[in-house]
C-alpha cells in the first residue's frame, strides 16, 4: 500500500503548517530518506522526506496550501498502488482549500450574518483554535461569525464561508496576513501580527553596570585556564543564566498564555532568537534552570550554529518559557522587542557602553553598561512586577558570582 507523506508536528503551538515547495513532480521516483516537499511552521521551515523507495503517486496539497498537523499531503508507493481514499486522518486537498476559499456569497452567508447580529452580548464565544487564528489573519471578529459546529462552535469552514459586512471590507484590514510573501518570511508576518494583536504589549528598559561582570570573566579564565569552556563564560551564556536565575525568582514571567489558558510553567528554557538568510528563528535550549554555565555555554554554541545551518531538528524549537534577542552587535541600544507567543517574556539586549564616573576616593573610573529592554504581556503581567523582574537580571549581571553559587 502506498505510504503517506504527512503534515509533521514541529512545536507545541502549531496546528496547521503550509506547503512550500514540492520538489518532485506526480511520477517521480524518489528515494527513502529524500526530501520531497518543503514546509513551513510558525518558527521555521522543514523538509518532508520519502518514507520508502518508489515513486510520488499523488500531491494532496499543493504549493501554497495549508494542512492541519498529521494530515496527508502526498502518496510515496510502488507504480500503479492504490492512493488510499481515508486513512483516518482528515485530509486537507489543494481542492477543498480552493473551493473553501472561492465560496461565493449566497443566501446562506446572508442568513449568517443575520443570525450574528441576534448573538447576544457578552455570550461566551465557541471557536476552535484555527478558527480563531484564520478569523485573526482576515480581520474578522469572531461575534460577527455563526458557528457551525457543536454548541456553535466556530470552525475553519464558518470563518472562510463569512462574509463581512461593508463597512469592515473598507476598513481595508480584510485578506490574508503575510499576503504577497512566501515561506519563511510568510509565517513570521503571521506570528508577528498575531503576536501583536492579540497581546498587550509593553516594553520597559533600563541599564545594567556590568563592569564586575567583564572583571569576573577575566579573573575566572585566568584561573581556569584550559579546562573551562571558552563559551561557558560568554555574554550570551552569562546572559542566559542570569535570565534562568531571576526567572526561578519570579515565576510570574516564565509563564504561557495563549488568549484561553494561563500556565505557569515549572522548568526554564530559554529560547534565543537567531538571524538567518531566510529571516528569524527562535532555538530553544532546554531546562537551562538544571545547567551549570559550561552546559548552558555548549548547548547555546550548538543550537545556534545549527540552526544558522538549517541542520537543527524541529524539536529544538519547541517548548521555550522566555526568550532572548540580541541586537548588541549591530549597534543598537534600545528596542521593543514583539514576544514570542504564547510566552509572556521576552528581553532584548543592546550595545555596551562605557561611562565615566568619580568614585569615592574621587578617581575617574570608567563602567561599562548594557541596555536591556523587557517586552511583557500586560494582560497577565502587571508594571511593578515585571519591574521587579528585570531589577533581578540587573543584580545578577552586576553580582556576577551570584551566577556560579
């Protein structure tokens, strides 16, 4: 029997990816192990490889269509084998995604907006997790859409078969997010306005002196010498294990919250936000509240390279409770980092600087600070406390033995 190609799972926020490219044609013959079809998640793009030796018999989802997670979207098998018809998984064709996205206005769409206007007010909305995220990207508000499903639950099919009224056509928000880009850049316009637009974002920003810091680097490789981890003592890895320490301190901010479920999250791991050509990924290193500076500093060596290689593997990806970016070396100072949902937290770093002080023997002294700008989500996060927060990264930079204890 013909094997199917599927719809990987790549993180715990993805419930649908898109299909980039397919590399081979129907009547290929492909070779187990090859990658066939290029697809992309909300952190980044991945290829999809033939699970045995034999030809591509059927593309269920073509350039540009989108599936749901775990669905078909393409048959590797032996010349004339059988495209199995269902498997048990819902499959998303290039077909139903055209017809569902051409519906045309009828009768059908007029009584649904009817039977919109008669929703009463403040009536807890039902709508499943891709409705919402459609209906996001369209410009739609979800009161304004009749729901087909269970209890009215809102499904993909009502969002795409909804018809907006006159005035939110002009308002000139309706069409899909991201429209006119392709892959990678594609998904990242998508998160970043959901992101946005579904959060309550607010960015605080103050300096640390990390004068002791760069002190306590010096004298710690000096001691060590050779058998201490050139990364362990990185700003990056000191960075990162700051943030690890004032999170464990603060709770509060190593938190998801996705508009539904708020949960606190017991283990840290931080992700770190990564240029590469295509545009911006976010590699995660793991439980880094169990990790002692040289793990921390090898792990972040590692996953960063891989990911600017594109060799990285799709879970390591996944599962951040923070985030990282840093726009040091470019120069920057100050920015408004957007965060990476459904985290809370994300903290950008800037470029050091260096200021002249008289200390109290009245001798000129120089000290070296790092601008730091903490993005939260108010919704869930008041001022003071996250205030309190990026305070504690501050004592740990500037108490950096702290760090080691």
């Amino acid at each position: 029997m013909a094997e199917m190609l599927m719809m990987p799972t790549l993180g715990l926020t993805m419930t649908e990816g898109t299909v980039d490219q397919w590399y081979k044609k129907v009547g290929d013959k492909v070779s187990k192990g090859e990658p066939v079809v290029a697809i992309s998640s909300e952190k980044l793009t991945h290829d999809v490889e033939a699970p045995c030796d034999g030809i591509l018999l059927a593309i269920s989802v073509e350039d540009g269509g989108e599936a749901p997670c775990k669905a078909a979207i393409g048959y590797v098998g032996a010349e004339g084998e059988e495209v199995p018809k269902s498997d048990g998984v819902t499959e998303t064709t290039s077909e139903k995604v055209k017809t569902e996205s051409q519906v045309e206005p009828s009768a059908t769409n007029t009584e649904v907006q009817i039977q919109s206007v008669e929703r009463q007010e403040g009536a807890r909305i039902f709508a499943t997790p891709l409705a919402r995220k459609l209906a996001a990207e369209k410009g739609y508000e979800l009161q304004d859409v009749v729901g087909t499903g269970g209890n009215g639950r809102i499904t993909r099919l009502d969002v795409n078969r909804h018809v907006p009224s006159p005035a939110v056509v002009n308002s000139g928000i309706v069409g899909t997010i991201g429209e006119g880009l392709n892959g990678m850049r594609k998904v990242i316009a998508q998160r970043m306005h959901h992101s946005l637009h579904h959060t309550a974002q607010l960015t605080l920003q103050r300096k640390a002196d990390i004068t002791e810091l760069m002190t306590f680097r010096k004298e710690l490789k000096v001691k060590a010498g050779d058998s201490l981890n050139r990364q362990a003592l990185s700003i990056n890895t000191l960075l990162i294990k700051a943030v690890s320490l004032a999170l464990q301190d603060y709770p509060e901010m190593n938190a998801w919250y996705d508009g539904q479920q708020h949960t606190l999250v017991e283990g840290v791991s931080v992700g770190v936000a990564v240029a590469v050509d295509d545009g911006l990924v976010v590699p995660v290193i793991q439980n880094v509240h169990q990790k002692s500076l040289t793990q921390i500093g090898s792990d972040f060596s590692e996953v960063t390279s891989q990911a600017i290689d594109g060799t990285l593997a799709g879970d390591k990806y996944t599962g951040s409770t923070f985030t990282i970016t840093n726009l040091g070396s470019l120069g920057i100072e100050y920015f408004t980092p957007i965060l990476n949902t459904p985290e809370v937290g994300i903290l950008g770093i800037g470029a050091t600087s260096r200021r002249l002080d008289i200390d109290e023997e009245q001798q000129l002294v120089i000290h070296q600070e790092l601008p730091l700008s903490l993005t939260f989500d108010h919704q869930v996060i008041d001022g003071s406390p996250a205030a309190e927060f990026l305070q504690r990264v501050v004592y740990y930079l500037e108490n950096p033995y702290a760090l080691i204890v």
